[in-house]
C-alpha cells in the first residue's frame, strides 16, 4: 500500500501552526456518524481553505477513487482490471455522497476486495514456493516500474505477473547468500504477514488512509493525520525521544525513509538517503531479521525505536538500487535525538590557491531553520542567532569568505529564513506570499546590521528546500550570493497550516466518538522578492556541479498534483550585483576543476549508472549477470575507499567551531572537535568544490580592490 503518511521516529525539527490544542471528545456517538462527520468536514474544508479552491466535484472526486486504488495496489499487481470495471460505478455519486453525506462505502468496499486479492495472492506465492523450482540462468527480467502498466485482465495473468514478482523477490533473497529453506520461509511469511497486516486495519485506519488520499488529490502536502499520526506530530515536538533519527513513511508496501534527522544516528551513518527502503528490522533479542515489508508502518515503528544505547541493525534497499537488490546491512545504535545536534556549526578551512597563495574561508553547516530554542550562555538560540554568532567568530579568525551549506536543509520556521537573510544584507523584502484570496504580504528584513559583509557561497542540492529555498531565492535575487550545486533546488514553495478537527466539530455540533485527528491544508505560496515563485521551480544553481541528488527523484516536479510555477509582480529591492561581475569567471574555473577532479569523475559515473538504472525500469532476472554487478560494485566501492584515505591526507586543515566552543568555558579556539570534522567533511567531493569556488571569489574579489 502507498500509504504517505508520515510516522516521525525521533524526529527531525518540525515547525508548524498549531493554533490552540485537541478538545477533548464529547460524549461518545456512534462510529459511522463519526466516520461520516469527519469526511464531509474533510472534504469542505479541502473545497473552500485549500489554496487552489477546486470544487470537489465530479472530476476531482473521479481522481479520488483512481488514486485510492493506487495507494492500496500502486505496482498495478493486485487488483484485476475487472475489479477496477467495477468500481467505476462509483463515479456518478462519489461527489455528492462524499460532500453531502460522508459517505466512505466506496473506500470500505475497494478495501475489502483488496484484501480479497491479496490474500489470493499469498495463497499463490506460498503454493508455488511449496511446489516450483525455479531457475535463473534465462535472460529474462522484471519490471518493476508499473506504475503505468496495464493491470492483470484475468486470475491467470495474475499468477503470471505473480510468479514473476516471487522470482525477483527470491533472487534478490538468494543474491544476499541465504540458504533456499531460509528463503522459501522469509518469503511465506513476508505474503503471509501482508494479509495480516491489512486485515488488522481498523475502520479508522482505512479512513485515514481514504481520507489522506483526499487531502493529496488537492496538492501533494495537504495531509488528513489520524489521531495516531497526530501524536507522532506531537512525539516530534518533543525533540527529546530515543530512536534513529529519522522519518519514515510507506510507499507501495515498503518503509521508507523520508528524512534524516541532522545530528541523528541514521545522518551520523552515512550510509542511508532519503528514498530509501527498510526491508528487515533485527534487535538483539530477535533470532532472525523481522520482515517488514508489507507491515503497516506504526509496527515498523515500534521495531525501530528502543532504549538509548540499545542497538537496531536494518536491511536496507538503497534507492538508487532499484526493487530487488539484495540488501545491506546498516547497524545503528539508538541514541536521543536534541535540538542540539541540528543547530549550526562551522569550520574554518585554509585553501591552497592556483597562485601559490592561501585563502581562508569559513563553512557553515546549517542544518534547519529553527526557531526559539531557549537559551544558552545567557543568549536566545534559533538559526538566526546561532549563524549570527558563528559569523562573528569567523570574521575573528580573518576570513576571506563563507559558504553556507543548505544541501541537507528541508527548511523550517519562515521568520528565520527572513532573520537569516538578513545577516547579509542591510534592509530590504526577503519572501512574498499569497494567499487563497490573492493578497500578497511581504516578509522583509528591516534590521540595517549586517552581520557579513564579504564574498558569500551558497550550496544547495534538490534536498533544500522551503525555507532553504527562500534564503537561497532572496540572495540570488539580491545579488549577493553565488548559488551552487544541483541544476536546482526541491521547488516546494506552499505553505501549510494544521487545524485539529475536534474543535471545529464541537463548534459546528458535529459528533464524533473519538479523535478526529487534524487536517494539515496549504494555505499560501511563496514568492521571491523578484515575484518569481519557488514552486515545482526551486532555485536555480549559478554554477551547477555533478550529484547524484540532482538525479534523485526527491524533488516537487514527481509529486503528483503538485501546485504549478506562477509569478506575482516584482516588489522593490535593491539589486548588489556583487556576482554578476565574477560569474563567468568562477564558472569557468569551476568546470576546469570538475573535469580533471577524481573524485568528481566517480561521483560523474554514478550519475550516469543511476540514469540507467532510472532509465531501464528493470531487473535482470539472470543470477551470474546480477552477481557480476554485485562484484563489479564492490570492487569499485573498495578501490574508492583507498582513494578517499590517500585523498583525507592530503586535504586542507578543517577546524571546528562548535557554538559549544563558543560558550563561556567552551574551548578558547576553533580546533574543537577537529578530528571529527574533519570525517565528516571526508570523500564530500561537492563540498570541496563548494569551497574552491569561494576561494577563487575571494580571489577575484581581492584583485579589484
């Protein structure tokens, strides 16, 4: 099942407009009045709050049932195209019985024959894992890509594509050396833990399901959360639980990884990315790995979080992997994820230049835009505050110039974007935003300080997002900052508010027996100071340079019904032209560098195995040819870690500065820590990069003084 709802496992920093708190229940009424009250308060709300206004109508609500389906069956392997005949029937009243009536009959039947056609399908798998012998010396393949595929007309086709699934499955089971009883029984209980699963389902969960489906046909980021996912918004807040550190969701019947949390378990790693998939969970009391691969995510959850110091070992699919990869394994200890271990920090890096010369220059890895995170040392914590301290240290240190580093930043609180912002320039408009009535209010920085004044290097990648994207559009609009990295950033320019539905249900008279959990709505959009919107667009990268992220699929233009690109008049600022003068110039030194930098060649390379990989949609079916693969990527994954050890000692000192360091009693200089920088910085060929860019501005900065 395509279920998009977000389960937060020790959260990252989550910043939303939660205006008062969930009344408490009145007295209990019956489920279905409830079910039916919280749908047609959904659904009106949706028609007349959301930003795009769409009626839900005949055409909207047809969207609805299609994509209903596909959250439950969105491999298009499930359901038989006469299932899908069949409900058609409901598109003539869907609108209207859901509007009027809150009527969910149509979710509750379709749910019902999915899990009908599901466990037919376990039955098949664990009847032809009994009985078939299967071969992989062909030279056949599996598409796993069928999104767009026709589905399966009869029974038989259905056990065609089936045994075709079961063989990619077993494969990619046998490729990870497992003995075949071990993988006849993972693969039993995987379909066998599917029906479960879903038969488990209370009348509430398919609702949230229905229901968040609904919210998602008006823009991919209006969300209905359940009661359940409520609390987790609630866990989020906390910032002070156990687990990973990361945020997970499910997508086609797989746990995925949606975010990592800055200073978490799963970031620290380095071996996971957002995309991807957990297929198995192990704690030390378990015997074997759990599978949980079909399992509703609240379970999947529950596996992963645990004890401080407590150790969890994952199966990861990475995402670039494709379905059917064998996976890795990622062992992680859990630890408590704070605020402190998202906020700001710096290094100081000095640069060897191509005229014999050094430039020192600042780094500044801002993780979020956080907001009002109390005090300390007696001074009020938020990003703004923090950067603003870094940056005067820095400027003690004699910097010649500071990258701010945004490629792992998916935003936060708007006001602190603006604050940012405005560390860099004296006064002026940051963000525009309109609203659903086509009013536009300027959020404008209108503290003349400047914290920084000199050259100034965004990085960014198709992770940035939001707010990220506002500070990255304001300083390119104002000419003061060199964007680079990926062609653009994610293009997600709305924003969202949450409005927990119990009270409205009170106010309106609407009963309801239980928590009717909140509806998260986008409400507004965002506007550069230039009047071009962040939307689907992002911001587009001065100087791009080779990633693997700008070929990810993270980004706003592959949501579906994502909000279009549109323009609002341009409002007055005043234009610095501090880059225009050295763009061609930086430019082309840049690409001289790409060109010839190993390092960057490998990360070239993997772009374009990964656009192949995208391209082909499939998976060879042939174990010698897979196990070539599997080889061939170790050995180059083995010989680049030689590369990267001979290149660590090689690369200029990085020294730390910790906002710890900073604090009365805190180191006295920047060199804090500096072991551990610098591994973090190690092998980050972007980063590198990054920083050579600055030096030659700095550079060229110096020269027309």
């Amino acid at each position: 099942m395509r279920m998009r709802n977000i389960a937060l496992l020790v959260v990252g920093l989550c910043v939303v407009s939660c205006h008062g708190t969930v009344a408490s229940a009145p007295p209990s009424s019956p489920p279905r009045t409830t079910e039916s009250n919280i749908t047609a308060l959904t659904t009106s709300l949706l028609e007349h709050s959301q930003f795009s206004h769409r009626p839900f109508d005949d055409a909207l609500a047809g969207t609805l049932l299609d994509r209903y389906v596909d959250s439950l069956d969105g491999t298009h392997s499930v359901f038989l195209q006469s299932d899908i005949d069949e409900f058609a029937a409901y598109h003539a009243t869907l609108a209207e019985a859901t509007r009027g009536a809150g009527d969910t009959r149509a979710a509750r039947d379709i749910f019902r024959r999915y899990v009908a056609r599901l466990s037919q399908r376990a039955a098949y798998v664990t009847e032809t894992l009994r009985t078939a012998t299967f071969d992989f010396t062909g030279h056949d393949a599996y598409s796993f890509d069928r999104e767009q595929a026709p589905r399966p007309r009869t029974i038989d086709d259905a056990h065609e594509l089936w045994q075709k699934e079961l063989r990619a499955e077993y494969l990619a089971e046998k490729l990870g050396d497992k003995a075949p009883a071990q993988i006849v029984r993972t693969l039993s209980d995987r379909a066998a833990h599917q029906v479960q699963a879903v038969t488990a389902l209370r009348a509430d969960d398919v609702l949230d399901l229905y229901l968040d489906t609904l919210a998602h046909v008006y823009d991919p980021h209006s969300d209905y959360l359940g009661h359940e996912q409520l609390e987790n918004l609630s866990i989020a807040m906390n910032l002070s639980l156990v687990g990973i550190g990361a945020t997970l969701e499910s997508e086609d019947g797989y746990c995925t990884i949606h975010e990592l949390v800055a200073g978490g378990p799963a970031a620290r790693s380095g071996l996971l990315t957002p995309g991807d998939r957990i297929v198995a969970v192990k704690r030390p009391t378990d015997s074997a790995p759990i599978d949980v691969v079909g399992m509703p995510l609240s379970h999947t959850v529950d596996l992963i979080r645990g004890q401080k110091g407590s150790v969890v070992t994952l199966s990861i699919v990475p995402k670039s992997a494709g379905a059917g990869q064998p996976p890795k394994l990622v062992t992680l200890v859990r630890d408590a994820i704070k605020l402190e271990d998202q906020e700001a920090r710096a290094s100081i890096v000095d640069v060897p230049t191509s005229q014999g010369k050094t430039a020192r220059v600042g780094v500044i890895d801002l993780p979020s835009f956080y907001a009002d995170m109390g005090e300390r040392g007696g001074e009020r914590r938020s990003a703004t505050a923090d950067v603003a301290r870094l940056l005067a240290r820095l400027e003690a240190e004699h910097v010649q110039g500071v990258l701010l580093d945004l490629r792992h930043n998916p935003g936060g609180s708007l006001e602190e974007a603006i604050n940012l912002t405005g560390l860099f320039i004296r006064t002026g408009p940051v963000v525009q935003t309109r609203d659903q009535r086509g009013d536009v209010a300027v959020g404008a920085d209108k503290d003349p300080s400047i914290a920084y004044d000199g050259p100034l290097v965004l990085l960014t990648s198709r992770l940035s997002a939001s707010a990220s994207e506002i500070l990255a559009g304001a300083l390119q609009d104002y000419g003061r900052a060199v964007v680079g990295g990926d062609a653009s950033t994610f293009g997600k320019g709305t924003v969202q508010n949450i409005l927990p539905l119990a009270r409205v249900m009170d106010k309106a008279g609407l009963a309801h027996a239980y928590d009717p959990g909140a509806l998260k709505i986008t409400t507004s959009k965002f506007y550069r100071p230039s009047g071009a919107s962040t939307q689907l667009r992002g911001v587009a990268s001065d100087i791009v340079l080779p990633s693997t992220t700008d070929m990810s699929e993270v980004n706003e233009s592959t949501l579906k019904d994502a909000l279009q690109w549109d323009a609002v008049a341009p409002t007055r600022y005043a234009h610095l032209g501090r880059v225009e003068p050295y763009l061609a110039r930086l430019r082309e030194k840049s690409a001289e560098r790409v060109t010839a930098d190993e390092q960057l060649a490998h990360v070239r390379e993997d772009v374009v195995r990964l656009k192949q990989k995208l391209a082909a949609k499939s998976l060879s079916l042939n174990e010698a040819e897979r196990r070539q693969e599997i080889a061939e990527a170790k050995t180059r994954d083995e010989a680049r870690a030689v590369e990267l050890a001979a290149l660590d000692a090689t690369q200029p000192v990085r020294r730390e500065i910790t906002l710890e360091s900073l604090d009365p009693g805190g180191s006295p200089t920047a060199a804090s820590n500096e072991s551990s920088a610098k591994r973090a910085a190690r092998g980050d060929a972007i980063l590198h990069e990054g920083v050579r860019i600055l030096a030659d501005y700095t550079g060229l900065v110096a020269a027309d003084r």
